[in-house]
C-alpha cells in the first residue's frame, strides 16, 4: 500500500516521512522537485498513475512569514492552487483512499472568536497579510468537500489545519522565515555578538498558539489510521450545517509574542533585553484553535512549548554546524 508523501523535504513532510519510517512502514513513496513539478499537471498525473498510491499527504506548498506574502502575494496564490489542484484532481483520477490535504490556522477570519471552531471558517475578513495563501488553502478545503459530495464512492479527502508549526527541519532563513525559527536565529546571533538589546516585531501583545511539528505528523498519522466508521464522518458528505472535511489540528493552548520571545532568550541563553517595534504590524490579535474534534480521536499529549523550543534550538544548531561544514 503505497504512500505518497508530497513535499517530502519540507519540515512537515519530513516529519511524516519519518514517524511513518519510525513505526515500521517501508512503503513510503517521495520525489524531489527535479523529478516532479507539482505545479505541472501531466507531470502529477504521470507519477500517480506509476506510483498509483493508496494515501497521499499534501504536505507540500510555498509558505513563509508576513514579509513573503507580503512580498510575494502573486506566487503564494497561483502555485499553490496549482499544487493543490492538481494532487487532488489526480488523487481522485488513481482512486486514492484516503488523501491529507494540509492548510493553516490563516484560513480563519482574523477577528474569529477564540479559539477558532471549524464552524468559523467564511465567517469574516481574513487578515490582510497573508490572505492570498489563506485563501488558496480554502480553496483546497472546498475542492476536497466538492470531491468528497460529488463522489461518494470515491476518494476520501480530509482537510488537516495545523496551528503554527515549528521544529525539526524549519527553515531559518533571517528574512523569510516564521516567526519561532526568526527569534531563534536573531537571539542566537545576538548572543555571538554579545549584543545587548534584540528588537522585535509589533506590540508583543497578540497572542499565538505552537505546536511542535512533530506532534502534527502523530495527530495526522493517527486521522489516516482512522477506522472506516471514525474516518467517514469527517468527510462530510452529506453534512447541511456548512461545516466541511476541516479538522483543526493544535494544542489548545497559546502564549504572547513577548512571552514567547521571553522564551526563547531562556532557551538560547541571551542575557540582553527584549524591545518592541511598534511601528511594525502586529498581524492577528489572537490565533487559538478549538480541537474538540481533534480530541474526541485522539489523545495523546503534546510537548511543552519550553520542551520543543529547546529540541529547535538544537536542530537550528545542527543546522548552522551543517552549513559551516559543507559551505552550503
């Protein structure tokens, strides 16, 4: 029973990658970028009608910080509706049984009542920043639950919304990257340089919730091993109130960026001070996910934040020794 496992070398793909390898199974089925464009319709079909899996996890898109999707708005909506689009086109085409398509907590309204209930999805006005990913990602949920009315019979599409993820595999980039990884690296460098303030983004006061990303991949891994009486109703075939395949996937917990970022500097061992750049954009006050839905299936408890913030700083740190060896 093949895998196919897209976006691979992601840090949430890799996490799949290697709990499925973890727990035994040997039949997981990647491929790199060079071997197949995602964004290429015939190239996708081709792959899965060779590979012909039986699940497939979506794992893969173009993602970033505030100032990417600011930066770039055009790539983070065409691509991924590409992407998407075409796994779950060819997902249903190969008869997969169960397909895992991955979004975010951005798909929420950015004034949703908190925590936010699967129910709230098209509630309200999506934060600004980041609205063109939000929506291709909504896009996706509604492309699965039109899949999954239009034939019954056919493949079965869960749509998973992860909080915001960190961990093995993040990408550390000082620009690009989310807001964990930053700190991680801006309070690192500060410590190298004995520097004694490092400044941070917004007010400090808008709160956001973290889930270590291999946390995630258990949760998930879990959902795909569902049962078929536990899995079919999160499918929503025939569901009237408006509530989709969505499934928020987080902790139920959340803290402030200032305590985070306080966090952090215990973690890394920055001794300075800790300001705050109000001029810069604060985004979403609050970005709690409700898991009622998560937790009636599974149970299994998640990592402290202090606890996964320090396996991060290691990984960055493996990452940086990486880096110094090969030049890369």
């Amino acid at each position: 029973m093949p895998i196919f496992v897209a976006g691979h070398l992601g840090m949430a793909g890799s996490s799949f990658v290697r709990h499925f390898k973890e727990m035994g199974y040997s039949n997981i089925v990647t491929a790199p970028r060079a071997e197949l464009d995602l964004t290429d319709l015939a190239q996708v079909r081709a792959f899965m009608q060779k590979v012909h899996p039986k699940i497939v996890i979506n794992a893969a898109a173009k993602v970033g910080g505030i100032i990417p999707n600011n930066d770039f708005p055009a790539d983070f909506i065409y691509q991924n509706l590409l992407i998407q689009n075409n796994l779950i086109h060819c997902a249903h085409e190969c008869k997969v049984e169960r397909f895992l398509f991955l979004g975010s907590s951005c798909i929420y309204p950015k004034l949703a009542p908190q925590p936010m209930s699967e129910a709230d999805l098209l509630t309200g006005p999506l934060e600004p920043t980041n609205r063109p990913y939000a929506l291709a990602k909504i896009a996706g949920i509604e492309m699965c639950w039109s899949y999954n009315r239009q034939y019954p019979q056919g493949t079965g599409f869960l749509a998973a919304m992860p909080t915001n993820l960190y961990g093995a595999g993040d990408n550390y980039h000082p620009t690009y990257s989310h807001v964990i990884p930053a700190l991680l690296r801006r309070f690192h460098e500060a410590k190298l340089a004995s520097a004694n303030t490092v400044a941070i983004w917004g007010t400090g006061q808008v709160r956001r919730e973290f889930m270590l990303v291999d946390d995630m991949a258990k949760a998930c891994i879990a959902l795909l091993k569902l049962a078929h009486p536990k899995w079919e109703p999160l499918l929503a075939r025939d569901r009237n109130d408006g509530v989709g395949p969505v499934i928020n996937i987080g902790t139920g917990t959340d803290v402030s960026i200032s305590d985070l970022a306080e966090l952090i500097a215990k973690v890394v061992g920055f001794k300075g001070t800790i300001t705050f750049d109000t001029s810069k954009p604060d985004g979403t006050p609050r970005k709690l996910m409700r898991i009622d839905r998560l937790r009636e299936i599974y149970r299994m408890p998640f990592v402290g934040l202090e606890e996964g913030l320090t396996m991060a700083y290691a990984d960055f740190q493996r990452e940086l020794a990486l880096v110094f060896e090969t030049g890369r």
